[in-house]
C-alpha cells in the first residue's frame, strides 16, 4: 500500500511543480506578493511529496517488497540492513529518486528562507527550480519508475551489484548529489537574475552561501568516490581518468571558479555578466554529468542508440536547460550594468586569471571526454583519450594556476602592487625552496617530480598560512595580541586559508606516488613478498561465509626492513546470488601512508598471485580534500557583509592589511 | 477501495497547500519588499563595527564606505519604480485564476499519471506470508552455512558434499554445484547416480551444452551400469550436439526400447527423436497403444482447459510447463508458469515447485 | 590604464590561456591517443609491430597459461581472427575463458601482443565499449541477460 501511496506521491509532485512553475512567475512578473508567495509553500509541499515517495521506496526495500521490480533487481533478503537502505539509491531509478529528493530539499530551503531573499527573487528562483523538478519528474515517472510493479512477485531478489556493497558507495551518490544538484539553486538563482535583468551584490551575497555548500559536499563526494575506487577496485589507483570521474570534476572545476568569481562580485560588485554565465555552465556541466552517467552512452555509443528512451529523454532535458539558459544569457546579459573597476594587478585581477585557467582545465577535460565519443557517433573510429592525455593538457593549465594562488590571496582589492606582495611572501619562497632541496638530497636520484611536487605543496599551505600571519602579526607586536588578532578574522578568511592549505596537503599527497614501490609475486604459505623497505608474509588463507557472499581472506604479517608492523587481511570475495567475484584489498596505514596488498587467482598448488604496494603520504591526497571542504563549511558560517576595500600604495608593507 | 481514500486525502492536502497562500492577505515585511536598501544599510553598520574592534583601518573603513553608499544610493533610486500590487481587482482575478488553475492541474495530472503507470489493485501480500518467506530464505541459508563451515573443518566429507550440491543448485549456484558433486564423486568413489547427477550438473552449468568433461562423467556412469538411463539420454544428446544423428538417433532408440514403461523421460526422448526427423513406430514393439505426437498434444490441451477452468496442483501445473517445453513451445511454457504463479500465489511450496520447474527447464526469462 | 586598455589587457591574456590550451590539447591529442582495434582489425589493417593500441576480444577457451612469476599468455578471438597475448600482472576479478576482455599494449609482431593492462567486465552492465560494439557486430554479444550469472 505505502509503495502505491508513494508512486502517487511521486505523480502529485509532478502536478505541484507545474505549479510552483506557473504561479510565481507570472506573479513575479505582475508583482503580485500573493501570487509569489504560492511559491514557497508549494516548494515545501513538493519536498513533502517526492521525500514521502522516497520513504516508501526505502520502506520496500527494508521489508525486501519482492513484487517491485527495483527491489527485486536490486536488493535481496540476506543483504544488511545498511545495504539495504543504500540499494535504494544504488540504482538508476533509486538515484534519480535521490536526485529529485535533493532538487525539492534545496528548493525547500530556498522557499524557507523568505526574509534574506528579496522576494521577486525568491519567486523567479522557485519557478526556475521548478522547472528542473518538473523535468526529472517526467524523466523518472515515463522512463525510469522505481514504483513498476511485478505480478506474480519474485520470491528472491537478485541482490545490490557486489561493487557496491560499501558504506564508501553508501554515502558516495548521496554526497556527490548534493554537490551537483546544489548547483542547481546558483543556476536558478543566475535565471532569476536574468529573468528580472537585475543583478547587484545583493545577488552574489545571496548565491554565495549555496555554492560554497555545493562545491563542499562535491569535494567530499569526489575524495570519498575516489578513495572508495582506491580500495575498492584493487588496482592501487585512486583516479584513472574515467568518462564518470570526469563528469564529476568538469563541475567542480566549473564551481571551484564559480565560488571565486562570486567573491569578486560580492565584494566589488564586478564580473556580473562572467559570473552569471559560470552559475549557468556550472549546472549544465552537473546535467552533462548526470546524462554521461545515466544515459549508457559511456557503456556504447550504439547501445544508447538501440534503448534510446531513457538517453534521448535526458539528452532532451540537457538541451532544454542548456539552450534555454543560454539563450536568456545572450537575451539579458547585455542588459546587465557593468559594475566596478580593478586594475589588471589586484585580487580582483588575480581572481579572473584563476577563472581563465580553472575555465580552460575545465574545457580540456570536457575535451578529453566528449571527443571520443563525438569521433564514434562521426567516424566510427574508437579511440581512448586515457591519463596521457589528461597529464599533458590537465597539468600545465592547473601548475600556473596553483604557482599564482598565495600571489593572488595576498594582493590587495582594486589595485594591488606586484612586487610588495612579492616582498610579503619572500620567506614563503625560502622556505618552500629549502624544502625541495632537502628532498632531492634526502631521496637523491629518486624521481624528480616528487620533491617539486612536494615543494609546491610546502609553498602553497605556507603561502595561504601567511596570509593570517601578515593580517596579525607584525615585527614588535606580542604573540598574545597577535593571536587575538588572528582569532578576530573574519571567518571567510579563515576558510579561504584553510582550503587553500587543503589544495598544497593534496598537492603533496599527489606528489608523492612517484615514490610508490611496488611488487608482484605468487606466494605460497609462509613466503614473503616485497616492495621497497616493506615486505609481507603470507600466514594463511582463511574460508568464511557470509550472508550473501563467500570470501578467501589471506592473512599477511607486515614486515619494515624486518621489524614487524602487524597484520592485514586481503580477501578475495565471492557474491554468490550474482556470482561475482570482487578483490577487498587490505590496507595498513603506516603515519600517512599506506600498504596495500591485492590478490590474484589462488592457484591449484595453493599459491596466490599478491601484489603489494607501499604509498607513501596517499592520505594527505584525502586529508587535503576534506581540508578544502572544511574551509568551504568555515567560510559558510561567516553571515558577515563584506566589501572589497583598496589599499592605498603608500601604506607600510608592515601595516597593509587588505580589509575584507 | 481504501487506497483510493488515501490517495484522494493526499491530492486534497496538495491543493490545499496552493489554495492557502492564495486565500490569506498577509503583511509582507520591510525586509521582503525592500531588501536591497536593508543590505546595504547593514553593510556600512558592518563596516563601522569592523572600524571600532580596530579590524579596519580609518582610512580603509571610509573607502569601503563610500562604496557602499553609492551602491545604497543607487539600490534606493530603483526599488521606487516597481512597488508590489495586492489589491484592486485585477489582483482579485489573478488569484482566482491561479486558484482554478490549482484545483484543476493538481489532480489531472497526479491521477492521469498514476492511473497510466500505478498499479492501485495491487495490494500488499499479507505481511505473514512474507515474514514466512524470509524465514525460509533464512532457514536455507542457515542450513547452508552451517554444512559450509563443517565443510571447511571436513573437506573429506563425501556425503556433506554430496547433500549440499543439489542444495547450490536450487539456490542457483550451479558452478558451486558442481564443484561439490565433483568433491563428492571424489571422496565417495564413483557411483552411477552420483555421476549422472554430476554430469547433468555439468550440463546445466552450460546451459544444455553436453562438454567433453561431461561426456566422459556419462561414459563412466555406463561403464558402471549398462543401464544407466539419465547418463545414457546424455550422451545421446552429447551425439547429436556432435552433429552425429545417426549414433544420437540409434541411442536414443535403444534408450526408448530399454526403458520401463510410462517412464518419465520417456516424451523428453520421442520429442528428440521426432526432432530428428525419426518417425514413431505406428504399430508393433509389444501390445502397449504407442502414443503420437497428435495425441499428446491433445492430452496437453486438455490438462490445460481442466487446469484453467478447476485449477490443479502444482504438480499439475509443472507437468504443463514441461510439456509445453517438451513439444518445443517455450512461448506458451512461460505463458503457463506466469499464469501457475499467479493462481498458486498462496502456496508457497506449489510456488518454489513452480520456480524449480522453470529453473530446471531454463524458463528463466519467465522467472524474475 | 582606460577601461579599454584594461579589457584589451584580459582579452589578450585570456586569448594567450586559451592558445596554450589548444596547443596543449592538439599536441595531446596526436601523440596520447590509443586506437582501439580487434584481433581481425589488426590483420586487415595491416599494423605495424610496435604500434601501441588496445586489444579487444573474447578470451579463447582453453588457452590461458600461467607461468612463472605472473607470466600470463592467453589468445584474444574475435570471429575471424586470433592474437596471442603476454601479460604480467594480476588478472581482474572477471577474467575468465569466453570473457569480452580489453588489454592495452603494444604489438610484438604480426600475431603476438605484449599487454601492460587488462581490463575485464566490470560487472554486468559494463562492457568496455569498444568489445561490446565489436562483439555485437560479429554476431558474438549475447546479450545483458545471458551474460548476467544465473540468478535464484
């Protein structure tokens, strides 16, 4: 009964969206508060109904509801009750669910948040959101129903693909979703802004909060998804590259200029016309993200070509919202006032180069993943644009940029001095240069990259550091006043320092894998196998069972140039209702890296292919992420208004505190 | 009829939820009406804080200042041009447009949309049944683990391996299932029926296709009884997936002449034969009125209309499924098992008899 | 500087980013490129030894040995034609004998192939594109519900 009252939940959001469209724009455009004001109260009743929908979907699944046909595709009655939640959205028709589920909440929250948003806003806003609800809904209740029923009912369901049988794949899609459909509320916001054709600092300070919630939870989505391949995958790597990973990034890229552009505007009242645009090719980036993922055209070309409905369906929502932001772009923008001036040499100027090169990495990447599948559709010719490409194109655009970042962080608003802000980072250079000198001579004739890397890093956590140090503290002041001083920031700078540092502990993290060993052997009981100082030994191999799934898990000690670290436990599982095999690779952190131990086949003669690697500092790559994450959820909490103020040339270099 | 109680309540809570808003004069606030000037208001109030707790300097807090007022007295000269209009009688009409709007989209298209794709009549199986369900589920995969665990401590153990392998099979883990027959054939030493049903397995593993390891399993079987019908039939097939008709056609003869009378296979090996364009003898080979494929396709039709009009067992219900696939029409085999599953939906052991039917036919497309 | 003279200054700025770029992405694009072919490609196309490509197919029944060392040889068919792989390394979990597999390397000769990465299916509703394409053109693909293990 619930799943019947669900789907028509689901059916009566639909008909509330339709609503939430219509009403307050033309209310909006009549300027009629009471037409408006339908508005948030049917953005909350459309959060009640799709989140009733989504309960009762979760409520099959707990109960293991075997006549729907999601339920029985996806989940089975062994499974854990975790797993059984997280099956719910690890699906297509489930995560769409969760897609629209996130879509109602933030307009909810939008629709709540009735005295900070002016009110013309909030109604065009509304009304743009609701037209992506109403088009998801369509797409989920024509194409992809998660409520079909199935008569007679199974008697057993086919179990959650084992891959994603994983707190890391439970929380994943929830994290990632957010990030890519909080864009979604700067999209409608930038629509808003067009639709009115007024857009001021009111505006920036208004979206800001959004997409720095939306650019933090996909930062954690990105780390956890790439950690979960990590150690999921069993190849030791933890970003390969893929068309899906990408389709990740290209947004994030896109936000990450997004959130500096918006800075820009809401404290200079510049780069309007830019920054509407980014909101713009930020959603439409998470739409191609979403359609990449969702529609099977990764999986082939011709396979979406053969089962059009559910790829022509999104494919049609892409263009629908891409063009017809667009084109409102290309209809309003030149409207738009132009707003203050900044010299080429400011943050402000800083801040653009940031966009230029984030924006280019961004195209590269949209490139690298688009292309083969353009080349295919044209000539039928099928290539992979894999890691070379990506290291060629990707990297020098991201170096320069991370080269000018404590540069940027350090000018001044309006107009800013090259040279003094040379002066102000001196000791950062010293530092960070002694820093790769000490690697080379430490690791001589190790790899090249690595120091440098790890030298970029050093430059980049002690560059944003400096920024607090030179705001506080000055020759003569007393540690106690300085601290204070520090302590009374503002919190955004605090965020920016803190996820600016989190961007060099990645950096270094990344740096690090050249100094990655590794070794393959097949071992027998009792045999050892190496990879640089670190070695393991193979104890025994262990059966167990499980409820759904049998598994031979191989027990190592761990060895460092002989002393014994401890033991891990690397298994190779068997997922019997699909039959499956996945590799659990075994882990053991050793400070901030890790031994990674994988298995292969075990042989007739009881041997077992391993390979073992030693990755020194691979969690800083993480640590970094969540860093940057954490500094986006700190500049969240700043509620002060702020305004770029310039700093005059003459002031002391001592005493020039750029004021925020 | 109760779901559609509840389903017309939540489409009145939805409309109510737009009429509402619609119905009520409500005082907008200052901040709602006029927000721009606010923000800018409170900006410069900012920065004069920022000022006296010394984070700004004098000279920095002015500039700063001087920008906010400008924006301030710009924000102020535009709000003037667009007031809000709530009342007077065009107002009135919006609302009462918005309203019908409301009261006529909300419904059509919820119920237009569930009543295409929803499936109202279908209610809930009763709780217990699926309490009990799972129950089962558990109790074999209990049953399981526990022989698995005592397998592992006991690999040697012939007989566990021998109980648990058509177990596997049931559960569909065919390849499991032939491990364990082939663990036990080891330790429990070769036995005719121990072979078969290894080499059947074997069979099924690769759906239907007789290998040359399965060959050599049925070859030991014979070898061991001459009469060994179920190893005897495979490799008759074995012969014909060989493309040898003439061997696969003498063998299944042979297997027909030297089997009992009404024995099971015994259609399963007349259909192969008929398949191979071999003509039923007519008449002779004993007094027993042999059985054309005419009449079997009568008995079949009319266990069906008895099955149809007063219902059966499941038993009955299986019989049909296999002869249907016998006669070589899958089409209306599947037909039969979706149809058995839904008469049979309260059994549950007629069920699993269904689903072990449909297994052992390879009916999986009809199986969920 | 005029306002002029500060857009000139951003144009010119962006306009050299975006040269870079597409500098960086053509010059990647001829050399980073990996063509995708199957065993009967490379013997229409005629491709020369040492060529790096990717290699599709189905793993031929019987012919994976192992030995010493992770050693790995199997041959990769497709309907026409057959290759002989060498690998080193750990499998992936779905390796198997009649698997759509994809193995990235460089051509030894005319029929041997020197692997540096194998992928197999990733799970059931991933097929690497080009094997699927491939099989399916040959008439091999057996379609998402075969190729799903058994399932109750």
């Amino acid at each position: 009964m619930i799943v019947e009252a669900g789907h028509f939940a689901l059916a009566l959001a639909l008909g509330l969206s339709l609503i939430q469209f219509i009403v307050p724009l033309w209310g909006a455009r009549a300027n009629d508060p009471v037409l408006m004001s339908v508005g948030p109260v049917t953005g909350l009743a459309v959060f009640v109904c799709i989140a009733f929908s989504f309960l009762a979907l979760t409520v099959a699944y707990v109960t293991s509801d075997f006549s729907v046909v999601n339920v029985v595709e996806n989940s089975h009655s062994a499974k854990p009750l975790i797993y059984k939640i997280s099956g719910v959205w690890g699906n297509h028709e489930g995560s769409m669910l969760l897609w629209v589920l996130i879509l109602a909440l933030f307009g909810s929250v939008v629709a709540l948040a009735k005295d900070s948003i002016p009110m013309r806003l909030q109604a065009n806003t509304l009304a743009v959101q609701a037209a992506i609800t109403i088009a998801f809904l369509l797409f989920i209740l024509l194409t992809s129903n998660p409520f079909t029923r199935l008569i007679p009912a199974a008697a057993e369901g086919q179990d959650l693909n084992p891959l994603l049988q994983d707190p890391g794949l439970a929380i994943h899609p929830p994290l990632l979703y957010i990030g890519y459909v909080g864009f979604s509320i700067s999209f409608a916001f930038a629509c808003a802004a067009l639709i009115d054709g007024r857009i001021d600092a009111v505006w920036a300070r208004i979206v800001r909060p959004w997409t720095l919630g939306a650019w933090a939870f996909l930062t954690l989505g990105i780390a956890m998804g790439s950690y979960w391949a990590y150690y999921e995958l069993g190849w030791g790597g933890w970003w390969f590259w893929d068309p899906v990973e990408n389709a990740s990034l290209m947004p994030w890229l896109a936000g990450t200029a997004l959130l500096h552009s918006t800075v820009v505007m809401e404290k200079r009242d510049a780069l309007k016309v830019w920054t509407i645009l980014l909101a713009i090719l930020t959603f439409s980036l998470s739409l191609l993200g979403t359609f990449l993922v969702r529609s099977g055209v990764l999986t082939s070309v011709h396979s979406f070509a053969v089962d059009p409905e559910r790829g022509t369906f999104i494919l049609g929502i892409l263009i629908l919202f891409i063009g017809g932001s667009l084109a409102l772009f290309a209809w309003r923008a030149p409207m738009l006032k132009q707003g203050g001036l900044f010299a080429p040499v400011s943050r402000e100027g800083a801040l653009v180069v940031n966009n230029l090169f984030l924006a280019t990495a961004c195209a590269t990447v949209l490139i690298g993943t688009l292309y083969p599948l353009a080349l295919e559709v044209v000539t039928g010719e099928k290539i992979s644009v894999g890691e070379p490409f990506f290291n060629l194109t990707f990297i020098p655009l991201i170096l320069p940029l991370l080269l000018l970042l404590p540069f940027g962080q350090t000018l001044a608003w309006k107009r800013g001095n090259f040279l003094g802000t040379a002066q102000r980072l001196y000791a950062v250079f010293g530092i960070s240069l002694l820093a790769t000198i000490a690697m080379f001579a430490f690791e001589y004739g190790g790899p090249v990259a690595a120091p440098l890397g790890i030298g970029l890093g050093v430059y980049l956590i002690l560059g944003s550091l400096n920024e607090i140090v030179t705001r506080s503290w000055a020759k003569g002041t007393p540690l106690s006043v300085a601290w204070r001083k520090a302590a009374n920031l503002p919190r955004s700078t605090w965020g920016t320092v803190i996820a600016h540092a989190g961007v060099g502990l990645t950096v270094i993290g990344i740096a690090a894998t050249a100094w990655g060993v590794e070794g393959l052997a097949t071992v027998k009981l009792g045999e050892r196998i190496k990879a640089g100082d670190y070695e393991a030994r193979l104890e025994r191999v262990v059966p167990r069972t499980e409820a759904n799934y049998r598994e031979d898990a191989a027990v190592f000690t761990i060895y460092r140039q002989g002393h014994e670290l401890g033991t891990l436990e690397s298994m190779k599982r068997l997922y019997v209702t699909r039959g499956m095999p996945t590799t659990e690779a075994g882990i053991m952190t050793v400070g901030l890296g890790q031994v990674y131990v994988s298995l292969g086949e075990v042989q007739n003669d009881g041997s077992v292919g391993v390979r073992i690697y030693y990755k020194p500092l691979v969690l800083l790559i993480w640590i970094g992420s969540v860093v940057m994450a954490l500094g986006g959820g700190i500049s969240l909490t700043d509620r002060r208004l702020r305004i770029g103020a310039p700093v005059r040339a003459k002031i002391p270099a001592a005493a020039a505190v750029p004021a925020e | 009829m109760v779901i559609w109680i509840i389903l017309l309540l939540m489409t009145a809570a939805a409309v109510m939820a737009v009429l509402w808003p619609l119905s009520r004069h409500r005082g907008f606030t200052a901040q709602q009406l006029d927000p721009d000037t606010q923000f800018y208001r409170e900006q410069i109030a900012e920065i004069e804080r920022d000022r006296e707790r010394g984070a700004l300097l004098d000279s920095e807090a002015e500039a700063a200042k001087a920008e906010a007022g400008r924006r301030l007295l710009r924000a102020t000269g535009m709000t003037a041009a667009d007031a809000f209009v709530a009342l007077g009688e065009p107002a009135l009409r919006r609302r009462r447009a918005a309203s019908t709007l409301a009261l006529s989209m909300i419904p059509i298209i919820a119920l237009a949309l569930y009543g295409a794709y929803g499936s109202p009549h279908f209610m809930a199986r009763p709780p217990e049944r699926q309490a009990q369900q799972q129950g089962g589920n558990f109790d074999l995969m209990t049953a399981v683990s526990q022989i698995e665990a005592h397998l592992a401590q006991n690999p040697q153990d012939g007989r566990g391996w021998e109980v648990v392998a058509p177990v596997y099979f049931r559960m569909g883990r065919v390849d499991d299932a032939v491990k364990a027959y082939e663990t036990a054939v080891r330790y429990l030493g070769p036995s005719t029926e121990r072979l078969s049903n290894y080499g059947e397995t074997m069979v099924l593993a690769k759906d239907g296709l007789v290998s040359a390891e399965a060959q050599a399993v049925f070859e030991q079987a014979v070898k061991l009884d001459g009469q060994a019908f179920k190893a005897r039939y495979y490799l008759a097939v074995a012969a014909e997936q060989d493309g040898k008709a003439d061997k696969a056609k003498q063998a299944y003869a042979e297997l027909l002449a030297s089997s009992p009378e009404g024995a099971p296979w015994a259609g399963a090996v007349k259909q192969r034969l008929a398949s191979l364009g071999v003509e039923q003898p007519v008449a002779g080979q004993g007094d027993a009125p042999q059985i054309g494929a005419e009449d079997i396709a009568r008995m079949v039709s009319g266990l069906a209309e008895r099955l149809e009009s007063q219902g059966g067992s499941p038993e009955e219900w299986a019989r049909l499924i296999r002869s249907y696939t016998v006669l070589g029409q899958r089409d209306k085999a599947v037909a039969t098992a979706a149809r058995a599953r839904q008469v049979l939906a309260q059994d549950n052991a007629g069920l699993k008899t269904i689903d072990a039917m449909t297994r052992e036919l390879k009916l999986t497309d009809a199986a969920p | 500087m005029t306002r002029k003279q500060r857009r000139l200054t951003l144009i010119g700025f962006a306009g050299g980013v975006l040269a870079l770029a597409l500098g960086l992405v053509l010059y990647a694009m001829n050399d980073t490129i990996v063509f995708f072919n199957s065993p009967a490609d490379i013997q229409a196309k005629n491709v020369q030894p040492g060529t790096r490509l990717r290699l599709g197919g189905l793993v031929k029944e019987g012919t994976v040995q192992r030995g010493a060392d992770q050693q790995i040889r199997f041959e990769v068919m497709d309907a026409q034609a057959t290759m002989q792989v060498h690998y080193k390394g750990l499998l992936p979990d779905l390796f198997r004998e009649g698997q759509g597999i994809v193995a990235e390397g460089v051509l030894e000769s005319a029929t041997v192939f020197r692997a540096d990465s194998v992928l197999a299916k990733h799970d059931e509703n991933y097929m690497p594109r080009e094997v699927a394409d491939t099989l399916k053109k040959q008439g091999h693909w057996m379609g998402e519900a075969n190729a799903a293990p058994k399932t109750q």
